[in-house]
C-alpha cells in the first residue's frame, strides 16, 4: 500500500518533469523566435557592411559605366550607415531578449505562479470571510430586529399604559390647577360643571389648603367647661381651652415638597359672641408656642347710654373687631393676626372666658383638621339631652360620667359642622330640670 511520503515524492517528481519540458520547449522555440531573427538580420547588416568596405578599399566592384557608379555608390551608403543600423538592430534584439529572459524565466516561471498561488489563495481567504461576516451581520441584524421589534412593542405598551401619568407629569402645575373642573367632568360627569355643584363647593373650601405653603391643623382639642350664673340664672359661664398644632408642609423637611421660601406669613383668626350685660368680663387670649401675641383683657373700651345699655363697643388693637349681631343683644368678636412661621409644627393655644345664654353648643371648622377631640363638663346637677357627630369622620362618643362627655376622632374633619351638643340644667330648688 503505498503511503502518504511515496505520494508526495511522486507529485514532486511529475512537476520536475512538468518544467523540466516546459524549460526545454522554451529553449528550442527561442532559435525560431522573430527576436532571433532579429539578430540573425543584424549580423547579416554587419557582414554586407564588412563585405562593402572590403570591395570599396581594394577596389572591387564589378561592372562598368553607370552600373559601376550604382553599385559603387550603393556600397558607400551601406558601408557609411551600416554598422549604426547594425549596432540599432542588436541593441534592439539585446534589450527585447533580456526582456524576454525576464518574462519567461522570472515572471512567467516564478514570479507568476507564486502571485497566481497567492491570490488565489487570498481570495479564499477572502471568500470565506466575507462569507462569514455575510452570516454574522445577518444573525446580528436578525438579533437587533428581534431586540429593537421587542424594544418598540413595550414602549408602545408603557406609553398606552400610563400615557394619562406621562401626561400629567410633563404639565405644568398651573395648568393642572386649571384643568381640575375638566378633569372631576371627565371622571364623575358633567353635573360637575354646575358652580353650584358639589364640585365647586369642595374646591372653595378645601382645595386651598392642598398647597404645601397653606397651614392646616393638626391634634385639634376642646376643653369646655359650662358653670351656673348664680348672679344672672339666664346666663352660663363659658370656659373653653383650645390647642392645637399650625402644620406647614413647605417647612417640614420629612415631604418630599421643597421649600418655597424660609419663612411664610399666616393670618391666625379667632371669632367668639358674648352679651352686651356680660361684655366687659369676656376674655380672649393667644399664645403662640406659649409666647402671649394678643389678649382682649384691657383692650375693649364699652360705652353706655343713658339708659344704661352698651351704646358703642370699640376695640384699642388693629387686630380685633367687634359688631354688634342684628336682632340681639350679642357681640360678635373677630380676631386677625400675622404671624411667622418657620417651622413645620407651631403650637396654638387660646384661654376664652364668656357668658352666653343658649343651652345648646355647636362645633363649626372652617379649616381641615386632622384629629379632633371635643370635651364638654356641665355641673354636676345637669344632663345632656343629646351630642350629635357626623357618621362619616370616625367620630367617638365617650361618657365617663353622665355632666361629662369627649367625641373625638384621628380622621380629618372638613370645614363645616363637626359636633352638636345640647344638655339640661337641673334647678335645685324646684328639683327639675330647666328647658
């Protein structure tokens, strides 16, 4: 069996031979070449230019009269010009044989098949890479499609999904505010259009106190205690304690709200009723975070008529007012003050000492407030006859003993009615109760 070694000497050896014809064809063909005959005809120009300087010199040229003429001078121009022609011709023959030489043996029998091999072998190569980046980019672009289609399918479906949240989060605020009837009209139906629907009530009450730099109130509580007029049994003595905390978002640094300024000016109001015969013992007073800003105690000047009732009431302080209430004998006190605030949490309290004569209370807010807490004390004698709380805030009732009732409630209570209470007062002497 013949091997892969004996193979390859074989090959050799026909590709020795292969050349070795090829080399000894070449050889016999470059005697018959034109280029030869070339040189053949160049030698000859020689020889016939030897041959007419010889005939010249020694005088030999055939012939006589005008043919001797000819000749002679036919020999002259071949002998003048001869060798130049001659040494033209080999020249000539020289340089295309060297060029010849070159192109056989060099180009045609190295040069040529080694550049023939290598690009053959190059454009393989580059075949087969072009083949391979053809199936790459094609499986990249493939990937890329599949990523991109993907890409675009879920983007789309972000932006249908939550195209409302985009919306409202490239909005300016202003506009936002703005569009709020159109957007209560969009979601609940056009009754909300009318300025005297519920929509616009809500908005003019509450909506104000959403902004971060509006205070509202927080751990709102009421501490009343009701006591007979011994002097005037028409009458009962009001004493009413009130805390509660000013919140400010824009200050608090535990939102999210930046600051809109370091310091916010708010109008704290306080209102209250007396009668004209209890007046000058009424007292009002405000602290702010226990530092005194405003008291009626030495600043309400009363003037009596002739007949001795209250013909004028003015109050010494810019802050305060007092009118008198249409059909009764009651006074209405109103109280206005700037203050700073500069914190999240200001603390309110206000001290109020009156005489009133209803039997009744009721509890109003005109600001939102988050937790509240109401506690009225009658004398021991007397009895509630009811306290009415609205159903939908949380509100609790507790009663410790039968003078003595607290409603309160964690949940926010809106600007409006948020507790009624009536009671009974129990006269002594005839052992019943007064209506």
């Amino acid at each position: 069996m013949e091997s892969d070694t004996d193979k390859q000497e074989a090959g050799i050896e026909i590709e020795a031979d292969e050349v070795a014809r090829k080399t000894e064809g070449k050889r016999k063909s470059i005697w018959k070449s034109d280029r030869m005959k070339f040189l053949y005809g160049g030698v000859f120009v020689f020889i016939i230019t030897a041959s007419s300087e010889f005939s010249l010199e020694n005088n030999l040229i055939p012939g006589s009269g005008i043919a001797k003429d000819f000749l002679t001078w036919l020999l002259s121009i071949i002998s003048n010009n001869g060798y130049n022609f001659g040494y033209a011709v080999l020249t000539l023959v020289s340089v295309s044989f060297i060029a010849k030489f070159i192109w056989d043996y060099v180009w045609e029998d190295r040069v040529k098949d080694f550049l023939k091999k290598y690009i053959e072998k190059l454009d393989q190569d580059l075949k087969q890479v072009n083949t391979k980046t053809v199936s790459v980019l094609e499986s990249t672009q493939s990937e890329v499609k599949n990523l991109l289609d993907d890409h675009i399918a879920k983007t789309n479906k972000l932006l249908s999904e939550n195209e409302l949240l985009l919306a409202i989060s490239r909005c300016d605020q202003n506009l936002i505010i703005e569009s709020l009837r159109e957007i209560h009209v969009k979601a609940y139906g056009d009754h909300c259009q009318s300025e005297k629907g519920l929509y616009e009530s809500t908005n003019r009450l509450v909506s104000k106190y959403l902004h971060a730099n509006v205070p509202h109130r927080s751990n709102h509580n009421q501490d009343i205690i009701i006591e007979a007029c011994e002097e005037d049994p028409d009458y009962v003595k009001w004493t009413e304690d009130t805390f509660y905390e000013l919140h400010t978002i824009a200050v608090d640094p535990d939102y999210k709200t930046p600051k809109d300024t370091e310091k916010l000016e708010h109008e704290l109001t306080y209102n209250s009723s007396a009668s004209y015969k209890k007046l000058d013992e009424i007292l009002i007073t405000i602290y702010v975070d226990e530092n005194q800003i405003i008291t009626t105690e030495g600043n309400i000047e009363i003037n009596l008529g002739q007949d001795g009732e209250v013909a004028s009431v003015h109050s010494k302080l810019p802050e305060m007012t007092i009118e008198k209430d249409d059909d009764s004998d009651e006074w209405t006190i109103s109280i206005k003050r700037k203050i700073d605030i500069t914190k999240p949490k200001i603390q309110v309290s206000i001290h109020e000492e009156s005489y009133i004569k209803e039997n009744f209370f009721v509890v109003c807010r005109d600001v939102p407030t988050c937790s509240s807490t109401v506690s009225v004390t009658l004398p021991s004698t007397w009895t509630f006859d009811h306290m009415t709380v609205p159903l939908d805030q949380s509100w609790k009732i507790i009663q410790s003993v039968p003078y003595k009732r607290k409603a309160t409630t964690t949940d926010w209570v809106l600007p409006g009615i948020a507790m009624a209470c009536a009671w009974k007062r129990y006269n002594p002497e005839n052992k019943k109760a007064v209506e």
